[in-house]
C-alpha cells in the first residue's frame, strides 16, 4: 500500500508540473541538478572512490540533463521549448526520486565485493554490511550471487579503504537470513526509510541469500 501510495504521489507531483511550468522552471531545474551531482559526490566519502554504474548513473545522468534544460532556455528548439519544458517537468520527480535513492544508498558504510562474472569479467560489488558473530555478513539476491559464483567463494572485500582476503560462506536458510536482514534494517537508516516507503519488506524475501565473510586462511 505504501509503494502504491509512493508512486502514486510522483504521479501526481509529476501531473501538477507538466499543468504549470511557467514559475517552477527553475526551481525544479536548480533541485534536479543538486541531486545529478549528488549521486557522483557522495561516493568521494568512500575510499577508493567508486564510479556510478547502471541505474545510479542513469539516474544521475538524467538528474543533470534535465536541470541543465530546465535552467537553460532550450537552444535551437525554440519552437518546441514550452512542450520540453512541460516533459522535462513531469520527468523530473521520477529521475529526482531514483537520484536521491542512489545518493542515501551511499550515505552509510558500502563495503566492495571484488568478484568474477560467468563471463570471467571482475566485477565490484557495492553491498551494505553487518557485524554478526565475528565476521561481516552481506545479503543479495539469489539470482546476483548465482551471476558471480558466490559460494565458497574466495573474493576480495574492500572495507574503510583496505582490501583483504576472504571465503563468501553462502547461507539460504531463511531463518539466518532474516536475521542479517534485521541486522542491516537497525544499522541502515535507508533502509528503514525505504521499508517505510514499501521499497523493501519487513523481513527478507524468499529470492534472497546472505554471505558469511570469514578471512582466508593463511598459506
């Protein structure tokens, strides 16, 4: 009902918007682009400092070009720029939201897990984390860790800037699971927003699988 209510809201935010565009223009412009560069400044908290991928660059991407259309006349499109604008307008709270989304994603501790696609590519993996019983503990989705051969698997973890050896130890129990995703829902005040807005559940959905990270063993 939330995420309903959620949506529903940018929807309506986005429908006033495309109505009247002539004071906001601006204003809507000024906050897309606070929230485009956002999404690339917030990573500089962490170290090494990690690019936007996918849908955060998107989002950021998008967050930039429309605030910059919207600051900006819209040059050789004279014709069509009050329909731009009204378009422009009416994208901004979605690009905004998922913006904003990708910037709070960042706000807390991000570890880096350094692991192979199926394709052999390396691939690093933002992920939050906990503590639990000694070690750090990830969760994501079955289908990810399955992409990246996630079981019993030696990998790289980048924790505070510094990188060590470890054995992701999966777990699909969903019992242990639930636990590190209650873990992460008291140390994430993202994720509790995001459970809030019906973003995330309450408890760990059946889809999802933690990683126990234990230190490698020394030759």
């Amino acid at each position: 009902m939330a995420q309903v209510l959620l949506y529903g809201g940018l929807v309506g935010i986005s429908a006033i918007l495309f109505a009247f565009p002539s004071k906001i223009r601006a204003p809507v412009g000024w906050l897309a682009l606070a929230v485009g560069l956002s999404v690339f400044a917030i990573r500089l908290q962490h170290e090494p400092y990690a690019f936007p991928e996918r849908g955060n660059l998107l989002s950021g991407v998008l967050a930039l070009a429309l605030g910059a259309g919207l600051i900006r006349p819209w040059l050789g499109a004279r014709r069509f720029a009050p329909l731009l604008t009204r378009i422009a307008l009416a994208a901004t709270p979605l690009v905004v939201f998922f913006g904003l989304y990708a910037t709070l994603a960042e706000l807390e501790e991000v570890v880096v897990l350094r692991a192979t696609d199926q394709r052999g590519v390396p691939q690093d993996l933002r992920l939050w984390v906990v503590d639990h019983e000694g070690a750090p503990w990830v969760t994501m989705p079955r289908w990810k860790a399955d992409a990246h051969g996630l079981t019993d698997a030696r990998v790289e973890l980048v924790r505070n800037g510094a990188a060590s050896c470890v054995i992701a130890k999966r777990q699909e129990d969903h019992a242990a699971v639930d636990r590190i995703f209650r873990l992460r829902h008291e140390k994430y005040r993202v994720q509790r927003l995001a459970t809030a807005l019906g973003i995330f559940g309450r408890s760990a959905g059946e889809d999802v699988v933690t990683l126990r990270l234990d230190p490698c063993a020394t030759p």
